[in-house]
C-alpha cells in the first residue's frame, strides 16, 4: 500500500508502507533544479567538448538519456523503499542497486521531529527523522510521507517507545506550558544576531578597509579627509554590521514563528516556524541536562531561553547537536519557572572560582594581545607597509576588567539532586545535570593550573561534555564527584 492511499485510522503498526507517491516528482524537481544550476556553470563547456567529439544529436540524445535515467531511478527507490512499524522496532528496507534492511528498537529512539517547507505543506507531504541514542546522524530518514502519516506516526513511536501502555485518548492530553507572543519574537530577533560575527566584522572593516581604501583611490570613503566627509565610510561600515544582525535576528525569528510547547506526562511536544515547520517530541524521561542560555543583551533586557538535551549524536535539523529548543525566548522568571518543573534544582546558590584563578585569565587575555601585537608588526615588516601596529596594545588596559567579568560569570552549585554549572559574559550558559545522568566526572589540571591550586572538572553524560568549573583544590576528591551517587 501506498502512502497516498486512503487508511483512515487503521493501525499503523504490523503494515508495510511506501513514501508518499509525490515525493518522486518533487525528489526530481529538487535534483533537477541543483542540476540546472551545475550546468549553467559547466554545461556549455562540458556540451560543447561532448558535440565536439561525437556530434550534436548524439550528445543531446545522451542528454536526454541522463535525464531518463534519473526519473526511472526516482521511480525505482520509490518502489524499492519500505517502511514498517512494530510493536518493538521501526523497520526499513531501501536500496535499488544494494538492499539495505534496518531495525530501530523503539526503546534507543530520542526524538522524533517532522519538518515541511512551504512547497510541501501546498502538497501535503512533510519529511520525519528519528534520532537515536548514541546514533551520528538521523537513524531514519523519511523523504516523503503524507503529513496526516507523518503526525501519526510521530505519536504511535513515541507511545510505543514508552511501553505503549497509553491508549489513544490519554496521548493526546497535553497542555500548553508556552506560547511565544510577538513582543518575544522581537525580542528574540534582537538578541539573537551573532555577536561574535558582528565583532569580526566591526574589526576587519576597522583595520583594513582603510588600507583597501588607499590602494583602491578612494581615500574620501575611509576618511582620509577631514570633516564630514571622512565620517562617511566609518558610518556606513557600523550601518552594515548593524543591518545584517537584524537581518539575521529576523531569519532566526521565523524560524521560532508560531512556537508551541506543550506538555503529557511522559514527553513534550513542540511546534514552530514560518516558512518551514518543523514539529517534534522530547521524551521527558531521557532528558540529560537543561540548558539557560542569556547572552549579554537579552541578559540586561531580563530574558533567556531554555535547551533541553537528551542523548545522542545529532538531533534538532541538520545533523545539530541533541539540544532542543524548550524555550526560545522568554523573561527570565519564566524560564526558570518551566526549567524547575522539569527538573526541580530549586534555588541555586552559586560558588564562584577562588579570586586567584583571575591571575590565569589575565595572563592568558595578556597573551592574546601581545601575539596579536607582535603577528601585525611581522605583517607590517615582511609587506613594508606602515601602519598602527602597536594599536592592540591599548587592549591591555581592559585586560583586568575582561577576567573579573569572567571570573564573575563562573561558577557552581552542587544541590541534592542535581549539579548546576555557569559560565560565560557574552553569552551565559546555566547547565543544570541530574545526578543520575551523570556518568563520568574528569578532574585534570594544568601547568598553569598546578601553580596556582586550580583544577578543571569536566562532567560527562550520554548527551553532554565540557561542564568545566574551576575550583580550589585543596586535596581529595572535588565536591562535584563525591555528590554523584554510584552508576
């Protein structure tokens, strides 16, 4: 049977099934249109040196073979591409040349995510992936099913996955924790632009366009001249950087259009997007970690978000990491609020690194500058050029701010239940970890720490690595270890 057929609501499990039947026409179309561009670019060429060797009408006729033989493949991995849903596993047998057969235990599988584009939400069909535990990418990977199918299929794998003892009525109560207003949609296209990118930008236009500028005859842009007209490059420079974060704000803020999370008792369930939906699950029994995340704007406006991590290798789109977004954007109150009914951490009282440990951060910060310094005066020797190359220099004096504010923004809690980490000033990250996802806790130090009685703890899970806090060593097993209960 075919996905385009008509099923109603019979049992999804115990039945063999195909892709949807459109998925071979828009699976062309997609190739198609990758291939259209390739040969704007190398096709005159590659045409013209074929007619040139074997003629004209036998290279259009191997053209339109090529292109024959790619919609009897479309039609044969089509009909070569089977899926089936048990009680214990999420079988797929798929190949045209070599046959490929795939058992997924329903118990190893984390999330399952559905997406669709604007061109298959007109058509009705959505692509779904399932991740798993452990897994490097996508385990199963549907292009396409019918979108009513994919639905379905996303909440009998994940009744299933949880024993199946739910019936239909009871999977469907679920209550919606949050709902994203258009006010936080502003706010999040804000905060979201990447401050890191919009930094390398402001410094690469600062230190070379000027030198673009001279070599390039337009001296009046950069401000060679005095007055205002020599503002006009500098102004225009910031304008730029200040436009592309807001565009990438609003990008990032389509994609968080609509968001819904609501909760059963056994997982979550999210929706969101604009032009491309995407739906998915978050059991809430293989949750590993939670993760606040404020960078340095959101943090003064008092908002955050909020991650939630289960195990495994990819996750979320694209082959991301496991992290899901709970909440992407929210006051900060909220946040919290939604991240204790998950996991309870209660309130948190952080300890920060002994205050010697900011000895460490400026000498490393001290480091920086001064190979920054000494890279730009090689550059200015080896090219004979003259410009400010001692200019880094003056970063020296924010040198002792830059490691208090990192010293401040470290620290740690070790409650009852869970380890809570914090680190970062431009974008703070809270990691709360229950101990009983915890499996390996690293203590390690380095010539550098040793000098100083400082020490690294690392705190692995199956979904996470690098919870690294510094702490005092002062002999024995840090706090951190000896509050994890035994695997």
């Amino acid at each position: 049977m075919t996905d385009g057929e008509t099923t109603g609501e019979a049992p999804l499990t115990g039945r063999v099934f195909r892709l949807h039947p459109l998925s071979v026409p828009y699976r062309l179309v997609e190739n198609g249109l990758g291939l259209v561009v390739a040969a704007l670019f190398i096709g005159p060429p590659a045409f013209g040196a074929v007619a040139g060797a074997v003629g004209v009408t036998l290279a259009l006729a191997l053209a339109g073979l090529l292109a024959v033989a790619a919609v009897v493949y479309g039609i044969a991995y089509y009909r070569r591409f089977e899926y089936e849903l048990t009680a214990d596993t999420f079988d797929i047998r798929s190949g045209v040349f070599a046959r490929r057969e795939r058992e997924i235990p329903l118990g190893r599988i984390q999330n399952v995510d559905i997406s669709q584009n604007v061109v298959q939400r007109a058509l009705g069909i959505a692509e779904l992936r399932l991740e798993t535990a452990g897994a490097s990418g996508s385990e199963a990977h549907l292009q396409f099913v019918g979108e009513d199918r994919a639905g379905r299929l996303q909440a009998e794998i994940s009744r299933l996955s949880r024993g199946g003892e739910e019936t239909a009525e009871e999977t469907d109560r679920f209550e919606t924790v949050f709902e994203i207003a258009d006010r936080e949609l502003g706010v999040l296209a804000l905060v979201s632009a990447d401050a890191q990118l919009l930094s390398i930008m402001f410094v690469v236009g600062s230190v070379f366009m000027p030198t673009i500028g001279s070599i390039v005859g337009a001296e009046w842009f950069f401000g060679a001249e005095a007055g205002l007209t020599g503002l006009i490059g500098p102004l225009a420079t910031l304008a730029g950087i200040l436009a592309l974060g807001l565009i990438y704000g609003a990008i990032n803020a389509t994609l968080y259009y609509g968001f819904t999370l609501r909760r059963g008792d056994e997982e979550l369930r999210y929706e969101r997007g604009l032009l491309q939906r995407y739906s998915g699950t978050i059991p809430l029994g293989k949750v590993q970690s939670l993760t606040i995340e404020e960078n340095v704007l959101a943090r003064a406006l008092g908002y955050a978000s909020l991650e939630i991590e289960t195990a495994g290798g990819s996750g979320g789109e694209g082959g991301q990491d496991t992290s899901q977004s709970a909440v992407p954007i929210a006051r900060r109150s909220r946040v919290f609020e939604l991240a204790n009914s998950i996991e309870p951490a209660g309130e948190m009282a952080f300890e920060r690194p002994p205050k010697r440990a900011r000895e460490r951060y400026a000498a490393r910060y001290a480091g920086v500058v001064a190979l920054a310094t000494g890279l730009l005066y090689a550059i200015q020797s080896v090219l004979e050029a003259s410009f400010a190359w001692w200019a880094p220099l003056g970063l020296l004096l924010l040198v002792p701010v830059a490691a208090h504010l990192k010293w401040r923004s470290r620290g740690y809690y070790v409650g009852e239940n869970h380890v809570v980490t914090r680190n970062g000033f431009w974008v703070r990250r809270l990691k709360v970890v229950p101990y009983y996802r915890v499996q390996t806790v690293l203590s390690s130090e380095t010539v550098f720490q040793r000098r100083r009685r400082l020490g690294t703890v690392t705190i692995e899970t199956a979904g996470v690595e690098g919870r690294v806090v510094i702490y005092e060593r002062t002999g024995g097993t840090p706090s951190i270890e000896s509050a994890t209960p035994e695997p």
